[in-house]
C-alpha cells in the first residue's frame, strides 16, 4: 500500500470535490494558466488548490477535514509529552514543592484574586497527575484521558501564580489544549496498538491549528518588536558578550553585535520565520536558521524547555509522512486500510444512501470549524486587548504571559520600601522585607499583585497579632524601578494606602505613576556620556540616575563601604538636607539646580526633595571600596571561567529535581492515604546551602 497525501476523494461529501472544474461553462475570466499559476502557489504554500476555498463548505469538507498521514503528528506529540516530563519537576516548580506551596505565610498572585492553593500534600497529588497525564500524551495512552488530566493540572497551577507567567508557560498550556481535541494518538501510540483504528489518518486541521500556534507565537513577537524600544537596541543590552556571539562579535564588535544581530535579526526572524517555513523552497535554510536561534537560547537564558519545544514542533512544516521515511526495511509502512475507499471506487451507492446521520456529522464538522476559527480570532485578538484590560497596564500593556511581547521590556528594580503605619498610633512605623513572603519581585511591577501582596502581608500580621489586640495597619510601597536604561523611578504612588487603594481589571489605576518620557531621549546622549565618563575613573566606580515627580521626597542611605560619593543635579531644582530619619544631625539643607552638585557624607539616611512644577533629575556617582577589596582578592585567587556548555551539570540538576519531585509526590501519597508527617526544607537553610 502506498503513502499518499494528496486529497483523498470522502464520499461523505455531497458535492465530489474532486471532479474537474469545467472553467467555460462557468465562465470564469481568468484563463487557465492564471489559475494554474495561483493553484501551484497555494499548492506550494498551503498543501490546497483554490477550490477548496470557493466556500465554507468546501474550506471545512475538502481542506481542513481532508485526510492526511499522521505520522508527523504523532511525533509532535510525543516529543511535546517528552518535554512536558522534564518541564514539569524543573521550571513548573516539581523539585521544589516544598518550597514553593508548603509555606502558609508565602503570598500568592492569582488571576482569580479568591483562588487559593490547595494544602502541600494536596498539591503534591495535582503535580504528580499532571506528571501523569504528561507520560499519557508522549506514550499515547489513553490519549483523551491523559490530555484531559495536564491540561486541567496544569492551567490549575498555572492560574494560582500570575509571578510565575511567561509567554512558554502560557504556550504549553495552549499546546496541552490543542492536542486535547486532536487524533495525535492514532498512530504510533499505545491505544493504536491497543485497538488500531481503521487508518493512521487525522484531519488536515489537527495539522493546521499546531502550525497556527507556533505562527502565533513567532509573528506576533515579531509585530511587538517593530517598536523603538526594541529597534534602538535598549531592550537586551550587553548580550554580545555572551560566547554564542563571539564570531559576530569578532566581526562587527560588541555595540553592533548588540544592535544588528540581537535586535534587528532578532525582530526579522520572528516576524518572517513561518513564512518561509511554509514555502517549500525555502524551507530547510528555515529551518536551520531557527534551529541554531533556538540552540542558542538555549544557551542565553534560563527558559527551560521552550528552544526543545519549538524545535520538536519544526517537523510539522515538512511531508505528513517524513516520520515513515526514517524506519528500516521491512517495516510496514501502511497508512490505509483496505477498508478505505481507493482512489477510482464508485461511491454512487453510498451517495443515494446518505441519511440524516451524515448530515449532522457534516454539521458537526462545520460547527467544530467554527470553534476553531474563533480560537485563531481570539488568539490574534488577545496581545492586543489591554484597551479591555486596563487594571492590569503599567508601564507595560497587560501581564506578562500572554501578549508575546518576549524580552521587549528589560527592568532593573534598585529599591523596595515597604511601610507598615499603624492607624491608631502613626509613630509606630515598621519596614517589612520585600522577599519575607515571596520569591520573585514580579510584583512590583503590576498595580494588581501589589494589591494581592499588601493584603497578604495584613492578613500574615493580623494571624501573628493577638486575636484580640489585631492592629489596623497602612501599607504603603515606595518601589524604584527602570525600563530599558532609563532613569530610576517610581511606579506607585509612596503617598497611597495600597490597602485602600482602588483597583479594578478595567479600568486605569490611578495611583500608577507615569513613566517620564520627557527624559528618556537622554538615553543616548547624556546617561551615555556620563556612564563613559563614571566608569574610567576606576574599575570600582559607579554611577546612579534618578529621576523623580514634584513634591516627592527621595530618602536614601548612603553605605559605610561607599566614598567620594557625590549628588549632582541634571535637570530641575532639588532640595537636599538630612533625613527625618537621622536623628542628631542638624545639617542644614541646601537647593540645588541644574549642574550643582555637592558631596555626601557616608553612613547617614539624607533626603531629596523635588521642588517645582517640573520633574527632577539626578546622579549619584560613588566608588565601592567592596567590590576594591573583593578585586584584590580575586586577583590572588586563580579564576574558574565557567564552561561553555555545562550539559552534565545541567543534566545532574535535572535528575536532582527529578528525584525530588518523585519525593514530593510520594510523601504527598503516603499522608494523604496514611497520614504519614510529610518532611518539608526551609527557605533559609536551601538558600545558605
């Protein structure tokens, strides 16, 4: 029997779509070498002729419902399984159960703000069905079952932390759904051995909707970086210096490295990639560009399994039946049954038989297609509603996960203040530790989390105050961050209650402070200049630009291990003088304007006070006598360069996590079952370790 892929005549349809199209007696107007010419480009770029897209019917009944090999299909399948088995203990957080949900105290960022993670062991069971239901889909056991079980575990998890999101994470949950609807298991799976199906053909659309995904993910990254953030080359600095970039770097140098290559390469890539993936003329020098940008990901970030992921997905592009190609000799290459119909047969009979249950199922297939397309509409739509969405907008549109804006927006966050007011007695002020109740900072970026992690924090006060004697409390953040190089500011207002403060998903928040785009032109000329200037004083020097709002005051402590530390003034008018805090100083304070400057004494709080109608801003220039004695040591010491490709340390701490995510799963088994003590590590000592 031989492997086919061309359309395969379905006698279910009650048009044959096969038959020859007689162009004069339907008087079309273009001649036949026109149509010949449009019929081979889409051949070549879609697989389809023009006719299958004459109607909806025809689009549903001959194109997306058309029988194809699903050899390749299955192997997509079983590689995404594959990974999904390593992801799961590594970077959704396996290894660590313990860590991650065993503290009660930790706070959570859910997009359901009444969302609440299940106990640890509880947790322990979810981690370990969705291991499970990952093993499933690479095995094709039990296919729709094993999907099912990590499609829901995994959005679960996924939905309980909005400081975990990415765009890979959002895209594997995408991913587990898709294939939840497809027939990836019936071929080369366990329940096709199980029970082999009449054929090892799917749906032309299970095909179609993977390719979509991925085109997606790649084109709408590349739309996102056709902005001036990204095309200046201020989003992924100093990249250059990394080791994959080292024969660009021997050619072009660091700074054209950082902005041909990283940047505009980069946006080029994404926004073209698929297009030629698709032509097949161009495919396999496609497909070794990708290849080599994913390999080198791999090697630029810590992203898990995303660059194996979207290579295993490659294949999807090339024959339906390239997987058939690679088995030995002798191995039945079969994709038909003898029971399917043969090109030639005479479906006259069937086609006087149809009854009402053929129409439903064509019915049924049309309506399935309209899901489908409303999931690609949904898809296209969603990086581009945050007009819908504004609670969640900052300086940024929406969160971080869904809008495929990858590596657009590098932050740089330099100090956290939390303030903890009592109501009934304002003299009592307590600052609280910014990662006391979390791990990452993700929050202090985004209004909404800031909401979550200032309730948290009441609510872990109010259970370690007295039942009786529970304080009324103001929280309030006073956060400095920057975005792509510019200056250090605030993103919330220091002044608002964030307990009190309103926050809605649709509308603006108006306690979000914005970002200073009269200042950020100076990127290119002044910070520049000044960095230049800074760093030759000495390898130990360093500089700081602060830019800030009237009326703010900046308070700022000045370290016992920095000297010749000294403010200088850009743009406005600031008032510098001691802190509140400092008690016993009575140095008086001093207006400083654009271009004045004075020295700072080191080991005291001083404050910064923006006056006037326009914003500030200014320098702090230092010397880290630290990093001086550090240097010194350093140069006595013999340096470890790190290696180039550390595949068995990263495979050690693979089979680390594996070992402990096996542990977690277990001992979650045995209290659930038995009420076994399950044994939990604390933060502090797997941090000193």
């Amino acid at each position: 029997m031989t492997i086919s892929e061309e359309p395969t005549h379905d006698c279910s349809d009650e048009t044959s779509y096969n038959k020859p199209v007689n162009i004069t007696e339907q008087n079309v107007t273009p001649t036949p070498s026109v149509l010949s010419r449009v019929n081979s480009f889409l051949r070549n770029t879609t697989g389809h002729d023009v006719h299958c897209f004459a109607s909806f019917d025809a689009f549903v009944q001959r194109c997306m419902y058309r029988p194809v090999d699903g050899a390749a299909l299955a192997v997509a399948r079983a590689l995404f399984g594959l990974a999904m088995l390593i992801d799961i203990p590594e970077e959704r957080g396996g290894g660590d159960l313990d860590l991650r949900w065993g503290e009660p105290r930790d706070c959570r960022f859910p997009l359901i703000h009444s969302m609440e993670p299940l106990p640890l062991p509880r947790m322990g069971i979810i981690y370990g069905l969705m291991w499970t239901g990952a093993a499933g889909i690479m095995l094709g056991y039990r296919f729709r079952l094993s999907t099912a079980l990590f499609t829901a575990t995994y959005w679960y998890v996924f939905l309980l932390d909005k400081s975990a999101w990415n765009n890979h994470s959002y895209l594997y949950g995408l991913l587990g759904t898709i294939f939840l609807f497809t027939d990836a298991h019936r071929c080369w799976s366990i329940d096709a051995w199980r029970k082999p199906p009449p054929d090892q053909t799917v749906p032309f659309w299970n095909y179609f909707i993977l390719k979509f995904q991925f085109f997606v993910l790649y084109f709408v990254a590349g739309l996102k970086k056709l902005c001036r953030e990204w095309l200046s080359g201020y989003a992924m600095t100093n990249l250059s210096y990394h080791w994959v970039f080292f024969p660009f770097r021997a050619v072009l140098g660091a700074k054209l490295t950082d902005l041909l290559i990283v940047h505009w390469f980069g946006c080029l890539f994404d926004t073209t990639v698929v297009f030629f993936l698709i032509y097949g003329s161009t495919r396999r020098l496609a497909t070794l560009f990708a290849s080599a940008f994913h390999l080198m990901n791999s090697r630029l970030f810590y992203i898990g399994m995303f660059p194996w992921v979207c290579l295993s997905q490659l294949p999807l592009y090339y024959s339906f039946s390239w997987p058939r190609k690679l088995l030995p000799r002798g191995v039945s290459k079969t994709v038909l049954n003898n029971e399917h119909i043969q090109e030639g047969d005479d479906c006259s009979l069937e086609v006087k038989e149809r009854n009402k249950s053929s129409r439903n199922r064509r019915r049924r297939r049309k309506w399935s297609m309209c899901a489908m397309l409303a999931y690609c509409l949904l898809q296209l739509f969603l990086p581009y509603s945050h007009f819908l969405t504004q609670g969640y907008n900052n300086w940024t549109n929406g969160l971080y996960g869904y809008s495929w804006d990858m590596m657009v927006h590098a932050w740089d966050t330099i100090m956290i203040g939390i303030r903890v007011v009592d109501r009934e007695n304002p003299d009592r002020v307590h600052y609280v530790e910014p990662f006391a109740f979390t791990e990452n900072d993700r929050w202090t970026k985004h209004a909404d989390m800031a909401v979550q992690f200032a309730r948290c924090i009441e609510r872990n006060i109010h259970r370690e105050a007295p039942a009786l004697h529970r304080p009324n409390v103001t929280i309030y953040f006073d956060i400095w961050c920057s975005m792509n190089g510019r200056f250090q500011q605030r993103i919330f207002d220091p002044n608002v209650d964030i307990l009190k403060a309103p926050w809605s998903p649709v509308e603006p928040v108006q306690w979000v402070l914005p970002l200073l785009h009269q200042f950020s032109g100076l990127r290119d000329t002044l910070i520049r200049r000044k960095t230049d200037e800074v760093l030759g004083w000495s390898n130990h020097s360093d500089v700081l630009f602060i830019a800030d709002f009237p009326g703010l005051t900046l308070r700022n402590y000045v370290g016992e291990d920095l000297y010749n530390v000294s403010l200088t003034v850009l743009q406005g008018t600031v008032r510098y003088g001691a802190s509140s805090d400092e008690v016993g100083t009575k140095r008086p304070s001093v207006l400083l304007q654009t271009g004045q400057s004075t020295s700072l004494p080191a080991g005291i709080f001083h404050a910064v006070e923006t006056i006037g109608p326009e914003p500030s801003c200014y320098m702090y220039t230092y010397v880290n006598r630290t990093k001086e004695l550090e240097a010194t040591r350093n140069d006595e010491e013999v340096k470890q360069q790190p290696a180039m490709l550390p595949l068995g340390e990263e495979f050690l701490h693979r089979w680390e996590n594996f070992v402990r995510f096996g542990q977690h799963v277990g001992n979650s088994l045995l209290y659930e079952l038995y009420g076994v003590p399950m044994p939990r590590r604390l933060k502090e000592l797997v941090a000193d370790d």
